[in-house]
C-alpha cells in the first residue's frame, strides 16, 4: 500500500516503484541504430501513438526549476511569498492536489486510450483525468473544481490537453506555485520512442504570471507496473502536531 502523501513526504512515499531516471533525451539520440529508439512507436487501429500503459513519471516538486524566475504579477509574487506550508497544506489533510501537482508526484500513472477519450488514472490520491477527443469543446459555463474540465485533441502524433474551470484551492506544485481560479492548463504528449514520452506542460494564469510558462519533462513506460492503492492518512497526527520537519 502506497504511504500518505504530503508535500513534506511526498518525494519518498513511491520511490519504491521508481527504479530508474528517464534519460535525457540528446542522451537517447546518441544509441546506436537498432536499439529501442529506432523501433516505430505502437499506434492504435486509427493511426494515432499508443499511449497506453503504467508510466514512471519524474518528482517534479518546484516546476520553476530550470526555468529560472517566473514571471509573476503582483499578486502572484506576494501570495508565494506568503505560503507557510508548515501553517497549513491541504494535500496533508487529503484534500486533492490538483492537476499539475499530479503530474508532479513520483508515483506512476496509467494512461488508457479509445478513439473518443483518453483516461488518466493517478496512483497518488487514486484520481483520475477523463480527456474527450471527440471535437467538442469546454462546456459554457463550468463548475470550478479540484482537477478542472479537460477536452484533448490531436495536433499530428502529439495528444493537446487543453483544460479550464479550476478553483483557486491547490498550488501548482509542492513548493506552493500558485495560480488563481483563471488558471489555463495547456498539456502535451508525445510518444518520443517505443519506452519514452515527452510532456509539457504550460501554465496560463493572468492573474498569478504576466505571461505563459511551460515546464519539461520525459516519462519512462513501466510494462511490468501496476498502480498501486494509495491511501492518505485524514487524521495524520505527524503533520497536524508538527512532529515531521
């Protein structure tokens, strides 16, 4: 059973099914011919990447890193200064932790495909994304919440999420990132190589940063991995009593 996670364990609570780093992906060009990367990537019956399986995702607990500065608003620089997750941190009392520090944790997640939709399955916080690729749009006037509204779409082998309607609740990532209820989530898949997919992911928010930001990262095909159950601990007595550091 996957351990509670918080933003002060969250790192270590699924390095246990982490076995390996993703390589960089100059470091992949560089292997000889015949090797994996130079197998074609699977495709499904309608021609698009297969992006189906157990992915081992990479701990990304500060998505400025690499990055450099962000560019915050006013607002936005003075609400992270302000962040105290020591005061308070709603994934420690098992609240959900939102799209984008979803994609941040070190725990796996499962990827299912039809024609229609695409279905993202988190080990961590056992949530899920259902992604519509059907053509239809946002709906009009959606309802705020923890993991947004999300409609996909297929710009040629590379799957676009494109999601909204988000509360203002949860922090981009585990350093307290924060974004406002405008929040504009623009994700990217791309099946880079038989084992490996590319990610990216761009954070729109007028009201937090004066401009777009996106961060990158390589996800590494688990075949043999299954998610596993996660379960977080409400009444967790080391983060309420302040007894972890």
């Amino acid at each position: 059973m996957a351990l509670c996670a918080t933003f002060l364990i969250d790192a270590g609570a699924a390095l246990a099914q982490s076995d390996s780093v993703a390589p960089p992906v100059a470091s992949r060009d560089k292997q000889p011919a015949g090797s994996e990367t130079s197998r074609p990537i699977p495709r499904t019956t309608d021609g698009k990447p297969d992006l189906t399986g157990v992915w081992d995702i990479p701990y990304v607990p500060d998505m400025s890193k690499g990055i450099g500065a962000l560019p915050y608003t006013a607002w936005g620089e003075q609400n992270f200064k302000a962040y105290d997750p020591s005061k308070f941190d709603y994934t420690a009392h098992c609240l959900p932790a939102g799209l984008t520090r979803q994609m941040n944790t070190p725990m796996p997640l499962e990827i299912f495909q039809s024609a229609k939709r695409v279905a993202i399955l988190f080990e961590a916080w056992n949530t899920f994304v259902i992604i519509p690729t059907d053509g239809r749009d946002h709906p009009k006037d959606p309802d705020p919440t923890w993991m947004g509204n999300s409609i996909g779409h297929w710009d040629g082998d590379t799957l676009v999420v494109d999601s909204i309607a988000f509360n203002d609740k949860t922090r981009l990532d585990t350093l307290g990132h924060p974004h406002s209820d405008q929040l504009h989530v623009i994700q990217r898949f791309s099946r880079s190589d038989p084992t490996h997919l590319a990610y990216e992911v761009t954070v729109d928010d007028p009201v937090a940063y004066t401009k777009p930001w996106t961060n990158k990262r390589v996800f590494t095909l688990k075949p043999k991995w299954e998610l596993m159950e996660y379960s977080c601990e409400e009444n967790n007595k080391e983060i309420t009593e302040h007894l972890v550091k």
